[in-house]
DNA sequence: AACCGGATCAACCGCCCGGTA
DNA sequence: TTACCGGGCGGTTGATCCGGT
C-alpha cells in the first residue's frame, strides 16, 4: 500500500539536532504535548518530519531519560532479559524504565554482545557455543532447548498479553478515565497515546515484570533447578507432571498427574522424571502438550476478566488480571536464597577482561578459565551454562527486590 | 603531529501493525 | 473489505571520538 514520504523530497533537514532545534521540540511538547507528530514539525517552527521529532524526543529529550554508563546490574538485566526476548529491544526496555531501545540496542551491540562472545557464549542463541562439549550428557541441549520453548511461550504470552490489554481498554475505557495515574497495567504502545510530555514507556509494573513470574513458577516447578539446589530438585523433579491451564471464563484449572481438565485452553505437562544433576530431567520426555498449538494463545484475548494461573506440584502463581499476582509464599522461599554466583561473576570476569585484556585468563581467557578445552573443561563449562541459565532464572526470581525493573 | 582503525551512539531507514474512514 | 495513515520497532549507517602507532 502506498505510503506518503515521511520526509524526504521536502526540503527536511536530517542529520544531528541543534541546541536550537531541541529547545523548539522541547518547548512544544511541553506545552501542547506531541500530539500528531507529523503535524508537530509544521507547529513546533521545525524543519524536521514528525517521525524525527519523535524519535528526538523519546531518544534523547525526554526528561525520564537516564543517561551515561549501564550499571553492572543494568547489564546482567538486559543480557537476561535478551535470552528470554530477543531482540526485542523496546520490551527489555519497559524493564529499564529510564533507558531507551536504542540506547539498550547500542549497548548491546557495542558492549555485551562482545562480552558475551568473548565469554564463549554465542550473543543469539546465549547457549555457549562450544555445544559439542555440552553435548556429551545431551543435558545442556536439553536445557538449552526447554529454555528455547519457554522463550517462544514468553513470546507467545507477551502477544496475548498485548492483545489483552488493548482489549482490555475498550471494555473499561471509562473506567479508566477516573483511574488515570495509577492503572500500572499499561504497554509501551498503548502509553504513547498520552498527549502530556510524558514519558511514552510506562512507569509502573510493566506487565512483562509479572509475566515472568511464571517462568519462575516455571523454575520451581522442576524443570529447572535453582543453583542452591533448594526445592526444586528432588520433590519436583520427581513429581508425576504439572500442568498450567488458562481458561477463558472458568477458574483457573490446575491439574496434575495426567491432567484431565474439562476446558484445557493451553496445557503444559512436564512430566519429569529424576534427575541427578538436577538441570533438567533427562532420561523423560519433558513434554509441553498443546504448546504448539497454542502458541498464539487464542482463547486468552478475552481474558479480561479471568484468572490465568500456573501451578506446579509444589507452587502456584496467580495473575490475576487486575495487575497483580498472586504467589504463594513457598514460591518467593525458594528464590530468596539463590546463589548469585555463576553468571555474576562470569560478568564480572568478563568485564574486567574487557577493560584489561590480562592474560590471566584473558582473550579466550573466559573460556578458558571457565571451559578450557583441557583441563575438566566440559564439566566447568557446563557449570558455567548452568550458572548462567540458572541467573537468567534468577532474575526471575529475584525480581521485585533485586532488580531496577520490578 | 598526523594518521589509522576500532568503538561509540545519535539518527535514519524500511518494514510492520493497528486504527480508521 | 480495502486503502491509507500514524506510529512503533529493529536493523543499519555514518559522524565523531579515542587510543595506539
């Protein structure tokens, strides 16, 4: 479909914005609000194309912008969040309230994508790219692969989620109009509506905080092991399966065993077997009924009013969609006491590397003092990707108190 | 001092999607 | 249903900075 030139062919000045031209944008969203930004050049006095104003405004303008160096706690939480979304720079955003897409896209193209190389893990897949030392137990693989599915699953749930909250505006449009301020159950997108020179990302709980939160009943539901090996090993692994069901206008309906809900709109079976590394079971079939199926979530979109829960044979989370979950208290024990070591340090090491390329264990140095081809290699390596898998849970985990996003 | 190459980051580009007439 | 518009997103570019030679 044809599309009207943005801003070429009309005379509109490109390139880097002058002091000038800020305070004119600046000036005018403070008063009026953007507004239409296409018709906000024209207004403002600015030789520019709206789309120019806006991406001056929410890159660099905004007044909620947090600028200069990422802090070691702001890295850990977008290479995590990267494993789980992708490159989906603005969702990793909404968890860094005062940081932007693209400055957390520099960033990682910049910085930790080269860390991350460096530390021998590749910056795509996160999974360590000598896979063939990992592979020799296949658990890695195994772990690499669940974490894939749940990646894809959180993919899915954000969509759904989106979809939820737009519909969610239309039915309670008005009801919301008295609550302006404090709804917190708002998308980046949805956001952007507000006239007011305002920050376009929302302030409050992001919906993908929660979200997460199931993985993290995920975790504790025996699928993976928490560092500590607390909980989550022996019980859950060896329970028979749990099942997570959404339900459009039912309860939540959590079964366990062979699952035999009457309405099972989306179902996951992890039915686990013993594991004695405690990664991920191994010898069973980890099996995610439905969920290829279901990835789109279909039935969840009229959600609105409904419940979605996860339950494991130990935990259950609940969110309900008025914006809060609900956890039981067994779920937060089991996380508070997560080891923050592995991914952590291998950051750190990393990042001290990366200032100073010392030979200590510098170049291939991470690899090799954390996965040297000779000496104990595999076994350290795959200490290293289960520590780091293990962190990306642990963000999870430890989210409300320990993370700037929660 | 000049040059060079890598690093950084603001800004642009093109595509996509939802809303709407 | 379709075409168009506005806006958002992710990928890429290019100017600038900076350290090494």
């Amino acid at each position: 479909m044809g599309r009207s030139p943005c801003c070429d062919k009309v005379g509109l000045k490109k390139g880097p914005w002058t002091p000038e031209e800020d305070q004119k944008l600046l000036a005018y969203i403070e008063e009026h609000g953007h507004g239409s930004w296409r018709a906000l050049p024209a207004k403002a006095g600015l030789q520019r194309c709206g789309k120019s104003c806006r991406l001056r405004w929410t890159n660099y303008l905004r007044p909620d912008i947090k600028r200069g160096k990422f802090s070691l706690q702001e890295e850990q939480t977008i290479i995590q969040l990267h494993a789980l979304l992708g490159n989906r720079w603005s969702a990793i955003a909404t968890h860094l309230p005062k940081r932007t897409d693209n400055e957390i896209k520099n960033y990682w193209n910049t910085h930790l994508k080269k860390r991350l190389a460096k530390m021998g893990i590749d910056p795509v897949t996160h999974k360590p790219k000598n896979d063939a030392l990992l592979s020799i137990d296949g658990q890695s693989n195994k772990s690499a692969a669940n974490l894939s599915h749940m990646a894809q699953w959180e993919s899915a749930r954000l969509e759904a989620e989106a979809r939820l909250v737009r519909e969610s505006k239309l039915r309670s449009h008005s009801l919301q109009q008295h609550q302006l301020g404090n709804s917190g159950f708002s998308s980046s997108s949805s956001a952007s509506t507000s006239s007011a020179p305002v920050a376009n990302k929302p302030e409050g709980p992001p919906i993908s905080s929660r979200s997460l939160d199931v993985l993290k009943a995920w975790n504790n539901g025996g699928w993976l092991k928490s560092t500590d090996g607390h909980n989550v090993g022996g019980g859950d692994l060896e329970s028979p399966s749990s099942s997570l069901t959404f339900s459009e206008n039912a309860p939540p309906i959590i079964t366990s065993g062979l699952g035999e809900s009457t309405m099972p709109m989306i179902e996951f079976v992890g039915s686990s077997g013993s594991s004695e590394t405690g990664i991920v079971k191994e010898e069973g079939e980890q099996e995610w009924k439905g969920y290829e199926s279901s990835v789109h979530l279909p039935e969840y979109k009229d959600g609105i009013d409904n419940t979605m829960s996860f339950a494991s044979s130990l935990h259950e989370l609940t969110m309900s969609l008025d914006g809060t979950w609900i956890t039981s208290d067994s779920l937060r024990t089991s996380t508070d006491a997560i080891a923050e070591e592995g991914f952590t340090n291998l950051l750190l090491n990393a990042n001290s590397d990366d200032r100073s390329l010392s030979e200590e264990g510098g170049g291939e140095s991470n690899n090799n003092s954390h996965g040297n081809g000779s000496g104990g290699s595999g076994s350290d390596l795959y200490e290293d990707n289960k520590n780091y898998w293990n962190s990306i849970l642990n963000l999870v985990n430890s989210s409300p108190s320990d993370s700037p996003m929660f």
